[in-house]
C-alpha cells in the first residue's frame, strides 16, 4: 500500500478534481460458477464521497458490495479472507 503515499497528481487538485478508492480484486481460482457480478466486492474510498462513487460504479455491475471506510481497509478485508481460505 506504499503507492497510495506516493500518489499525486500533477495537474489535478484533491479533493475535488478526482476521486480515489479502492475496491479489491477477489477471484477463487478453478471456480467456473463464480462471475463478477456474484461476488462480493469490499470498496473503500479515500473520502466518504470517493466511496459513494465507487460503490455506486460497482452496484451496476456486482449484486452485493461491502463498503468499509478506506482503501486500506478494503485491501485487508482481501487479505484476510484469503488468508483464512486455505
């Protein structure tokens, strides 16, 4: 999660210009019945309003979206599930 410190762009101001937030990449390889849209996707946002764009991005596509309050905590929640899975 280095990168997120890093991040800053040159001709953009934030907030404002830009939204930032992060929602996980989740697969479960060798499955063939699990698709985007049934899968659950955690998405944080870096402000309360990134969120709401993301999760409002994600809701046409995924039918359940867990909204947690950072991108870091939706990176761990990804983690932790994988982790716990094996």
């Amino acid at each position: 999660m280095s990168g997120w410190r890093r991040f800053s762009p040159s001709r953009a101001s934030w907030p404002g210009d830009f939204n930032l937030a992060f929602p996980p990449e989740r697969v479960d390889p060798g499955r063939t019945d699990v698709t985007m849209p049934t899968t659950p996707r955690s998405v944080g946002g870096l402000t309360p309003a990134c969120g709401d764009r993301a999760e409002a991005l994600y809701r046409e596509v995924c039918d359940t979206i867990v909204r947690v309050a950072t991108p870091k905590a939706a990176e761990l929640a990804k983690l932790l599930e994988t982790s716990s899975a094996r």
